[in-house]
C-alpha cells in the first residue's frame, strides 16, 4: 500500500517537486527561434552570448539557457501567441519575429555557446536567466546585469556581494550591444562559480 503523503497545515501549502532536469529536457523545451527575443531588424537590440562550463572547466554542450526580463518600458507581459505551428504538421516553427517576448530558451551548442538576441530591459539592470543541465538535481537561477545598464549602483544583491563575486553577475563589454556572461556551475580552480539565487 503506497505511503499517504503529509497534509499540509490549514492555509500552508506544501512544496512540490521539481522537474526533471535532464536529460529530457533537450528534446522537448527548445524550439526554433528560442533566442530571438526582440522583434527582427529592431534598431535597439542588445545580444548575450556566452559558454556554460561545469567544474573542470569544460563546456556542456547540452545546457539549457532561458532568459526572462521586461520590456524596455518595464512592462512584464511580453507577446503572447508568438510561437507558430505548421498547419499541416502540427510542429513548432518558430516565433513570428514580429513582437517583443520577454522570454527566451535556448540551448547550447558543442562548445558550449548560447546567444540570445534581445533588447534592453526596462526598470532592471539584468536579466533572469534559469540553467537547465545534465547532473543537476534542480535548475538554476542566475541574473546577467549588463555592465552598462542604469541602476548597477543601487542594486540591492550586487550590493550585498564581495567584488569577486559580484563579478560573476556582470556582463563583459565586446562591441557596442553584445554582451558576454558565461556561466560557472562550479568553481574550477581558477574561476569563480557563477552566483547563483535560492528562491525556495
């Protein structure tokens, strides 16, 4: 006879469990265009690209990256509805490149590389990333605070931070617009582990 599981005190809810991280995750989550955020040949774009490394400072190149962030105007609905579907098949086809999402999901490839292609979020100096890879337990959830933004100074978690740590949550200037954040599951013996948040 199955064990009953523990009832929850009135007006308590209890925890449930996570997902499965891997290695499911891979066939199922992405879909074409996962990375696009912003609308095509918008003038504002900004791209974060990076490489997941796991603790000895190798690549995983079957990571899972989604990036969740506002709209320029701080608005936090995104596009709904601008994922499409083949008529006939009935598969994912991508997002129609036409609006705004404010959420993306892309995974890595061989050597561990992830772009994302976006625009600058407003009323935040970051976005919200969730890692997905093979030998966790639990997903991860991180923040890519673009060096450039307005209100690094004032934020309350970079603030709380040792510098060496708080460099690990800033994204590295390359040209004008793109921005580099790699991501360290684990320390490597050079590199710090990449910050990451417990929302329990």
């Amino acid at each position: 006879m199955p064990a009953t599981p523990p009832a929850a005190a009135p007006g308590k809810l209890l925890p449930t469990p996570s997902q499965t991280v891997g290695p499911f995750y891979g066939y199922a989550l992405p879909f074409a265009g996962g990375g696009d955020l912003a609308p095509a040949g918008h003038p504002g774009t900004v791209i974060l690209h990076g490489h997941v490394h796991d603790g000895a400072g190798a690549p995983v190149p079957d990571a899972l990256i989604e990036v969740w962030q506002p709209a320029p105007d701080g608005s936090r609905h995104g596009a709904p509805g601008s994922l499409r579907r083949d008529p006939v098949t009935g598969a994912v086809i991508g997002r129609h490149g036409l609006a705004f999402t404010g959420f993306g999901r892309v995974p890595t490839d061989a050597d561990g590389h992830y772009t994302v292609t976006t625009l600058p979020p407003g009323g935040s100096p970051y976005l919200a990333l969730v890692v997905f890879a093979r030998g966790l337990t639990h997903h991860l959830h991180t923040r890519a605070y673009l060096h450039d933004a307005p209100g690094l100074d004032g934020d309350p978690l970079l603030a709380r931070l040792p510098e060496e740590r708080r460099a690990t949550l800033l994204t590295t200037p390359e040209e004008t617009g793109i921005h580099r954040f790699d991501i360290r599951l684990q320390y490597d013996g050079v590199h710090e582990e990449t910050v990451f948040l417990d929302f329990a």
